[in-house]
C-alpha cells in the first residue's frame, strides 16, 4: 500500500472547525470559508476539499469521484470509510474539477418528499474571489452578494438556472480553490 | 476466539502470513512489553501519524451456541493507530490494533509494524521473543488448568 497523507491532526475539534466553517458557508452565501486543516492534502483533492470529505463524509455516503479527483480514492476509503458511487446519480456527495463537471442534472437532485437526499456537489475551481462579476440574491444574503468564481465551463449557470423550476429538488455545490471554499446552496439566485 | 475472513487475493502469500503472524502477536502482547521491545531498538527512526491513536469499539462474533451460527455477542474496546516512517516518501505504513484504550501501546505496535515492514532484524528478533513468552503464558496457564483436570474414565457405561 502507498504511504498515505495524514488526516486531521486532532480529529474531533478540527471536524468540527471544518463543520462550522461550511455550514457558516452555507448559511451565508457569498462569504469565503477558510480551512487550515488537514497539513498535508491527497493527490487529487485541495485543502477545502479534504476537509470537507473528512468532516462530512462517512461510511454511510456515497462519493464520485470526478477523474482528475480519482487519485484520492484510497484516502478517501482509509479515512472516511467511504464507499465509492459508480454514477454521479447514485452519489451523496460528489468531487470533481470545474472543467470535467458533469452535466449538473446528472447528480442526483433527491426528491419532493426528501430533498435533502441530493448530491451535494464540491467543484474545485481556479479561483474563488469576493467583489467579482457574479450577483448573488436569496435566504442568507441580505441585500447582495458579489463574487467571483473562475474557470467554469460555458453553459454552466444556464443549467443551474434550469434547476431552480424544480425547488424543492435541487444541488447545492460548494466550490472550493485550494484552502477556500464557497457554498452556493439551491436557494440562491446568481445573475451576470 | 477469533474468526478471521481470508482475503482470496493474499491467502497462502508467504509475506502476508508473516505480516499476520506478526500483527498477532503485537495484538497479543501484553502493555509492558511492547514498551520494552520498543526500549530494546534503541533510536526509532522518525515517524508521523496517518491516523493519531484513537479508542473506538469492535464488534466480537463467534460461533458460541451449540449450533455453531455467527453471533455477536459483545464488544471491546480496541484503539488503533497509524504511523508513517519518514525518510522516504514511500515509507511503510505501520498499524498497530490492540485492546484497550493505551495510546502508548498502539503507537508501539505501529511502529513495530512498520519497522518489520522494513525488513528490521531487531524487531524481527523481538516478535520472536514476544510469541516465545506468549507460548509460555498459554502453557503455564494450561498446566495450571492440568492438575485440576477429572478424568471420568470409571464412570464407563455398563
């Protein structure tokens, strides 16, 4: 077997630092999420990345793996004790970089009756900024929100926007670049 | 009482065997003396966790009824580690399983792990001590249980 990259170093305080730090992300759009932990990071993943598959995901959750993420699946399976989806459907959570991004409706969007159930999709991209191009509307932000997010593929807020029509279903997608993430949960409307 | 699952990929490989003939006995030892196998090598070389020394439960199965079915019938508490030998980026990896919620003894376990791993004679040469004395604890036990043995041959149906 490989050597493999540490973990958190205090599992229990770092998990839940991670945890605060994402769901404080998800309960205000357009702030950036700073993660400090793991020290070393696997191949394949970046920081914000790896701690949020070590803080949410389990033995109980489904991951895809986007390909250039793939190198990270035995990390993944020594330290999360996570089973490996074979489809993007049949994922809980899903990795993947901006630029291989599956086709959004792919994912699975959970149902009327258990929404919740959705994948929730963390897109490692270039650059994550605030002040940039993009308006961001909805819970969480009390007037508006300006960020910038680099590097995503054409057509890709056109087939987000095609998901809105079908709230309660829905992604929400974390996008992360290197130790920074940004959630963008179902409910929150991006113009530009 | 262990039931252990024979993985068909490695079954019968000579390394492997050796591998689990040692993971035995490092799961076996008794606390002290892992710390003094550990004492006996001297300098360890450095290493860094992959997983820090943490406590957790095991589910216990054995064939206990008459019947001979699977049954789970407890639990215990085993801590666990992982440690990686700095030096080299492709370093062993050491494991370390044992009973009980000694950090200590599960960090020394790993670390012998992956110093056997790396084909180390001293810590070769403690496994064999350490089975050696274990040999000596079953068998000083069974002679104990000896003298309080009853034979029923008398009691021979007519």
């Amino acid at each position: 077997m490989r050597a493999m990259e540490a973990g958190f170093a205090d599992p229990v305080s770092d998990a839940q630092a991670a945890f605060r730090a994402v769901l404080d992300a998800m309960a205000r759009p357009g702030r950036l999420a700073h993660f400090a932990a793991p020290a070393e990071v696997p191949p394949g993943l970046g920081r914000a990345a790896a701690a949020l598959a070590l803080t949410l995901v389990d033995m109980d959750t489904a991951v895809w793996l986007g390909p250039a993420c793939a190198p990270a699946a035995d990390w993944l399976r020594f330290h999360c004790s996570a089973r490996l989806a074979a489809s993007p459907a049949a994922a809980r959570f899903a990795f993947a970089t901006a630029g291989e991004c599956p086709p959004l409706a792919q994912f699975d969007l959970g149902t009327n009756e258990y929404p919740d159930q959705s994948t929730t999709l963390v897109l490692e991209v270039p650059g994550l900024a605030r002040g940039g191009a993009l308006t961001l509307r909805g819970p969480g932000i009390e007037t508006v929100e300006h960020v910038g997010i680099a590097g995503l593929p054409s057509g890709f807020w056109g087939q987000r926007d095609m998901l809105h029509e079908l709230f309660p279903r829905g992604l929400d997608i974390v996008f992360v670049a290197g130790n920074t993430a940004l959630a963008l949960p179902r409910t929150t409307r991006v113009e530009g | 009482m262990t039931v252990s699952v024979p993985d068909p990929a490695t079954a019968g490989d000579p390394a492997t065997a050796a591998r689990q003939r040692w993971m035995r006995v490092l799961a076996k030892a008794m606390p002290g003396e892992l710390a003094a196998a550990c004492a006996a090598l001297g300098q360890m070389p450095r290493a860094a966790f992959v997983r820090p020394p943490e406590t957790g439960l095991a589910l216990l199965r054995g064939r206990i009824g008459g019947r001979g079915a699977p049954f789970n019938f407890g639990e215990a508490t085993v801590t666990r580690c992982v440690v990686r030998l700095e030096g080299d980026a492709a370093g062993p990896m050491g494991f370390g399983y044992v009973m009980g919620r000694d950090k200590n003894r599960a960090e020394q376990a790993a670390m012998l792990d992956a110093l056997l791993q790396r084909g180390n004679e001293g810590a070769a040469r403690q496994i064999d001590k350490l089975e050696a004395a274990q040999a000596a604890r079953i068998a000083a036990q069974a002679a104990r249980a000896a003298t309080s043995k009853v034979d029923f041959f008398t009691l021979v149906r007519e």
